[in-house]
C-alpha cells in the first residue's frame, strides 16, 4: 500500500491541478481574512468571531479530490494502473484517498500559514478576548484535519459520479445554492451535511456541533462515502 500511494502521490503532485489549487487556496485565504477583518462594519470582538476569520475552507480540498478521482475515469487512467500493480480499483482508490489526503493537507499547510501570517497580527488590534496560543492550533490543526477528510470525501465522490463537469458543478450547487436554503430553514441541519462539518472543524463556529462533534459528523460521511466508491469500484468494467 505504502508503495501505491507513493506513485499516487508523484502522479498527484506532477500535475498543473495541484499548484492552481494551492494557488487558489491562497488568495481565497488572504482574502477571507482581509474581508472578515478589514472589511466588516463592527469589530471582531468574540472570540469565536476572531477563530472563524482565520478558519480553513475544506471546501477546496472537496473539489480538489472530486477533479482528481473524477478525472482518473476521464483521462482512462484507472485501468492501467489496475493491470501494472495487479491490484483491484477498490484498492487502488483507497491508495488514491491517501495520496490525496496527504497533497490536500500541503496545499491546506501553505494556506494555513498565510492566513495566520496575515489574520494573527491584524486580530491582535480587535477589541474583546485575544487569540490564544491554544486557540490557534486548535485553528491551524482542525484545518489540516478537515483539509484531508474533505480530499478523500471528494476522491470518494469523484469515483462515484466519474464525470469531473457534472461532479464539480453538482458541488458547487450544493455548497452556494441548497446549502444556504438549508442554512435558512435549519441550521442543526446544515452541521450535519459533510460541508458545514469540515468548516466546524476548521474553525467556524456552528449552531449546534461542538469541535468533536463536527468530526464525527465529517468522518461519518467520509466513510460513508469512500466505502461506497470502493465497493462500486470493485464492481466496474476496467476496460
């Protein structure tokens, strides 16, 4: 296993897809943090305000895994691999997953870093309860954490749906459009979908999950979801 994830790894880092997600997880980093904090009308005086500013966005590595597993199947990637290693697609996915985890937690580091660059020095001149030391790596490490669950959530769900177009835009969907319906009509409801979990873990403060709760919730439905894309991964035609 140790051997298949490494080669998925050097496929997964020597790809273009790799450097724009951590690109992108750059600026969309620096920006949250200079528009929650520069850019808000009063000042971050609560502490879970303050750790929701520096918080992780999962959601990236979401996609990053779907673009990833959905394009193994678009580029007809799997069935090679399967015949040169002699190992089943089931098999090959769970090393994928970990591949992934570990590139989705480096792009997820690099942003995370930025961020505290950025958002740490500037909290420190917001009124109320300081950023602790404490509270910062719970920020920094539940980001990282979320960051590799929501990779091998999107491995997972890439898997199952194949077709990159219609898995990304189904995505985006959920997180912009039935994710906020839901968030009006229940937020309870939103902490239990994988999306509003991963950002509890991150560091957002959510309506009703604590910390651990989040990480339950966010390692159920990546579970949940991995098996199913083994066992249907098991059961494919590789030709």
């Amino acid at each position: 296993m140790t051997a298949l994830i490494r080669g998925e790894i050097i496929k997964t880092t020597t790809t273009r897809t790799i450097l724009a997600y951590a690109a992108m997880a750059v600026v969309l980093a620096v920006t949250q943090v200079l528009v929650t904090i520069l850019a808000t009308s009063s000042d971050l005086t609560a502490l879970a305000d303050k750790k929701e500013a520096i918080a992780g966005l999962p959601v990236l590595l979401l996609l990053f895994g779907i673009v990833g597993a959905a394009g193994e199947h678009r580029h007809r990637t799997v069935a090679p691999a399967v015949l040169v290693t002699g190992r089943d697609g089931g098999f090959m996915l769970l090393a994928r997953a970990g591949a992934y985890a570990i590139a989705g937690v480096t792009v997820a580091a690099l942003a995370t870093v930025i961020t505290l660059a950025v958002g740490v020095p500037l909290l420190a001149g917001e009124s109320g309860t300081a950023l602790a030391a404490a509270d910062i790596a719970l920020v920094a490490g539940g980001s990282l954490l979320a960051a590799a669950l929501s990779a091998i959530l999107g491995v997972a769900l890439g898997a199952l749906v194949r077709n990159q177009v219609a898995a990304v835009t189904g995505t985006l969907v959920v997180v912009f459009v039935a994710l906020p319906l839901l968030d009006a009509l229940s937020p309870t409801a939103l902490d239990l979908t994988p999306v509003g979990a991963a950002q509890g873990v991150a560091g957002s403060t959510l309506a009703t999950l604590s910390w651990s709760g989040a990480g339950l919730v966010l390692v159920g439905w990546t579970l949940l979801a991995l098996i199913a894309a083994v066992l249907a991964e098991r059961r494919r035609d590789i030709a």
